[in-house]
C-alpha cells in the first residue's frame, strides 16, 4: 500500500508530508484548494511526463517521494530483481522535477529511467477519475482483468507453454527448410568434390612422408657419382681391404716372435680392417639407394603437387583434406536425408498447432463464460449507481487463425448506455460521470484480483448526490476491505465512509513572497463532522448540517 506522500516544491505546495493508511482514505477540500496537484504530484512520482510548470515559483527544483509498503509476494519485487536493485523493508519512488524541464528518477535512492519508473508505478498504483485515459479503459489490459476474475492463470499458463512449443517447432522446421534450400544449391559441388578427393584418397601424414622421399631422390641424384668413385676406390682391382687384410695375416704370423715390435701395429691393422669394411658396406647401401628410377621422382611429384592443390582448393592444410572428405560426406548425407528430417519437423510442428489450437479453444471458451459471469457481476452494481437502464458486457473477438501467447481472443469492456442504443468501446460510449462509477461498478466486481494495491478515484462522485452517492461510498468502503482505497470527493455521504480522513486548505498568501500555500490535514472525529458538514451545507455550515453530518456518520459506522 501507500503509506506517505512528501512533496515539495510542487505548484502551491511547498512542503506536504502526508501519510496514508489502509482501508478507505479521503481526501475533501474546497474547489482550488489544490486537490488535483495533489493527485499529478503523485502521478509524476510513479513515472508520469514531468513538466517544468509544476516547480514551485521562485524554487530551482520540486520533489515527490511516495513511500510504499508491497507484501513480500508483490510482483514489483521480481521487476525489481530483474533491473538490479535488491529488496528492502520498503519501496520509495522519487522524481525530482527541475525548473529548466529536467527530471531524475530514483527507487530506494538508486537512479533509474523514466521508463523503469513508469512501470513500477502501474504495478503499485491505478488512479481513476471522469476522463480516466488509463487502467481499465485500456482494452490492452481487459483480457488479464477476464483472466484474472476468472481464475484462468493455470489454462492461460497452458496456452503460453503450448504456443511456445509451436514457436519453436515453427522455427525448426523454417530453419531445416533454409538449409535444405542452401544445400541443395551446394550439391553439384559437393558431389564434384567427394569424386575428385575419391580418386586422390588422400592419406594422413602422406604429404610430409612424399616430401621427404622427393627431398632424398633429388639429393641422392647429385652425390651418386662420388658414392660409386668412392665405392670402386675401395673395391676396385687390388681392393684396399684385401689389401689390408693379407698384411694383417702376415703380421699375425709373426706374433709370436716379437709381440712387442708386431701386435700394436696388428692391432691398428684389425681396427682399420673392421673400419674399412663398415664403410664399403655402407658405400654400397648408399650407392643402392641411389639407384632409383627417375619415373618414381616423377610420380612422387604430381602425387605431392596433387595433394598440395587440392588443399589450396579447399582452404584447408593437406593432412586435413582427409577430414573434409568426411565433413562433405556428412554434408552430401544430410541433403539426402533431408527430406525425411523435414517431414518429422513438419509432423511435430501439426502436432504442437493441433496442440496449441486444443488449449486455445478451452481457454477461450473458460473466457466466455467468466465473460457471462463478470457481465452478471458488474449489472448487479449497476441500478445503485444510477446506471440501472446501463448495460455492461465483455466483447470477445476469436480469430483460430491469428493466435498468440495469450490465447486465440481479443477481449475489450463494452457498454451500451440507454436501451435501443448501439453498444461500443467503454471508452468511448460512457461519459465522464458515467465512465467513473463504470469503472467503480467493475473494480468492485473484480474486487481484489488483476489490481494494484492502491486505488486511487478522483471525484467519481462529480454530479450525483443522494442516493447515488452513498452507493459509491458503499463500493468504495467495501472494495478497500481488499485493497487501499484512496479517494478524493465532493460527496458528504463517500466522506463519512472512509477510515480516514484528509482535508487540503489553501492558506492566504505568504506576503514575503506573495504567493499562496496549500496545507494538508488528517482529521479528527470533531473536525470530520464538521468538515462533512461544510460538504452538506456549503459556506455557511448549519446546526442542521452538523446534525445530518453526525447521521451520516453513525450509520457509516
């Protein structure tokens, strides 16, 4: 609920701390005292277009802060969540509105948009009045009052998911169909490519194993002459390790006789030998590698020139050409698979809109007959209300083929005034008089369900009195059993119903600077008879409006 309201610099009002309780609260006071500023202060607090206008005279700046008290449940909170400012005890909303046009916002102290403002305002506060251009006249918010006075919340719940589900389903086959389409146009590629990396089967590791052997080929042309000298320089006629070794017999003949003077040299002789031999040897595997054919170069070549241009083709290293081969089949398989994906997404994307078209139709039918009941609802507060030849109905347009995630039905509040009379939008057949206790007639109906915490009338009561008025101060006495209800009237018979009282003066003018200021004040028992009686009796008040006043009040009570 509200719980205060300070504003300073605002218009006529310099400094105004007012403090609201639950229940009914009104608020009374001569014509000009300030009753309606009082209202756009508050609006200005919960988001509303700031104007320049409104700064007091003479101040740089004006300010309002409404001070609430939401329950731990209120939606408000998970808004507030969302946007990064954490709970607190209370909620305090404040606009500073400059003179030079600008304003800030601020909730818990924290700065905040405009916007964000605005939005938390409408879940905290609805103002209702004669030329209400907001809350219930807007046909954009009718539906979820339906739902709400209904208590549809778990079928509108349904809808929601099952038009989810068909949104996705929806995208999925929409987005199988586009690749199908893009890879249809790719397939004479991918075909041509499969078919060309088919006949080159390209191998891991292939590309540096060929480099390496066309590397030895090309090298092993240059030294092969001085391998084969080198080799016939060792094994030619009288080969040196022949040579080498009929020296190293005789020395090894001789041994025995003088060890001393023949077994070093003996001994030089046999690692020389082993030397020699293990170079020819190795001569000969060098001279037999050489001998290659030029036509394996050749080959090696275009293979290697093969691999390395169809990696340049495909914008892919050579030992990944393997890899791609792969990928495009994958490819190449999904188009011709294609077509069965596209019919199971085809098939679940029936199944979701039959779904979807199934909770719809209940839903809509739920809301046809919780349409008969609000309509029942509304009628029976009508008469009271000097609306008894008034007819009040809910207009449902159902369109199957047009849905959405609320639901297949455009709902709007209808009424027709007089009997005979073409039926139309609530906003634009009730007059202002009328339009007011409409929307009392409904707010009443729906009692606590789809509204704000706080309700706020602003003289709904203009032109009625009697009995009409009292009727309006039953609704409004009762529907504050639900919510805080905050209204500003004229009425002597709205007045004595409320649990609070509130009178808004506007006081001579303050001579230092010759301008007027406005003051407000909770009453108390002896000052509310008398101001109720002022509201009876007009600029005179009467022993026999006190009197009629105390009436009022003793049966109010």
């Amino acid at each position: 609920m509200l719980a205060a309201l300070t504003i300073r610099d605002i218009v006529l009002m310099e400094r105004l701390n007012i403090g609201f309780g639950q229940g009914l609260s009104v608020l009374t006071g001569e014509t000009g005292t300030g009753k309606s500023i009082l209202l756009d202060s508050l609006a200005l607090s919960l988001g509303a277009r700031g104007d320049s206008s409104l700064v007091r005279q003479g101040a740089a700046s004006g300010e309002v802060v409404a001070v609430f008290e939401p329950n731990r449940n209120h939606p408000v909170w998970a808004l507030l969540e969302e946007n990064g400012i954490s709970r607190e005890d209370s909620l305090i909303l404040r606009r500073v509105q400059s003179a030079d046009g600008r304003t800030r916002a601020f909730i818990n102290d924290r700065p905040v948009s405009a916007q964000l403002l605005k939005q938390v305002g409408a879940l905290m506060v609805e103002i209702h009045g004669q030329h209400d251009d907001r809350a219930l006249i807007d046909p954009a918010v009718h539906r979820g009052l339906l739902d709400a006075f209904g208590d549809l919340g778990a079928e509108v719940g349904a809808v929601r998911a099952d038009w989810a589900r068909r949104r996705q389903a929806r995208r999925a086959l929409d987005a199988h169909e586009a690749d199908i389409t893009t890879a249809a146009r790719e397939r004479d590629f991918l075909v041509h490519a499969l078919e060309e990396l088919g006949r080159l089967a390209p191998q891991p590791g292939e590309e540096e194993k060929l480099a390496a052997q066309r590397q030895l080929m090309m090298q092993a042309e240059k030294v092969a002459d001085d391998l084969k000298e080198a080799l016939a320089t060792l094994d030619g006629d009288g080969a040196l390790v022949a040579r080498l070794a009929s020296v190293l017999r005789r020395l090894e003949r001789q041994a025995e006789r003088a060890p001393e003077l023949v077994k070093p040299s003996a001994d030089a002789l046999e690692r020389a030998l082993n030397e020699t031999s293990e170079a020819l040897a190795s001569l000969e595997r060098a001279v037999a590698s050489c001998a290659f054919d030029a036509d394996e170069l050749e080959k090696a070549e275009e293979r290697l020139f093969a691999l390395r241009a169809a990696a340049r083709k495909h914008g892919c290293p050579v030992d990944e050409l393997t890899a791609l081969r792969e990928a495009l089949q994958v490819k190449l398989d999904g188009i011709d698979a294609g077509e069965a994906e596209f019919e199971r997404l085809r098939e679940s994307l029936s199944e979701a809109e039959k779904t979807y078209a199934a909770s719809a139709a209940t839903l809509s039918d739920k809301r046809r007959a919780a349409a008969r009941a609000l309509e029942g609802a509304v009628a029976g507060e009508l008469a009271p209300l000097k609306l008894a030849r008034a007819t009040f109905m809910v207009n449902i347009d159902t369109d199957t083929e047009s849905g959405g995630e609320f639901g297949i039905d455009r709902v709007e509040f209808w009424v027709r005034t007089n009997p005979g009379s073409a039926p139309g939008p609530l906003r634009k057949i009730a007059s202002g008089g009328e339009l007011a206790r409409f929307i009392l007639a409904l707010k009443v109906a729906l009692a606590d369900k789809g509204s704000a915490p706080t309700l706020i009338f602003d003289e709904i009561d203009t032109a009625v009195g009697g009995a009409v008025a009292d009727a309006i101060g039953q609704r409004l006495a009762r529907l504050a059993k639900g919510v805080q209800v905050i209204a500003v009237t004229h009425a002597p018979q709205v007045a004595a119903r409320a649990a609070s009282h509130l009178l808004i003066t506007k006081e001579e003018p303050d001579h230092a600077r010759n301008l007027l200021v406005t003051r407000i004040a909770t009453l108390d028992a002896p000052r509310r008879q008398e101001e109720i009686a002022r509201m009876l009796s007009g600029a005179e008040v009467t022993a026999e409006a006190r009197a009629q006043a105390e009436r009022l009040l003793a049966g109010a009570g």
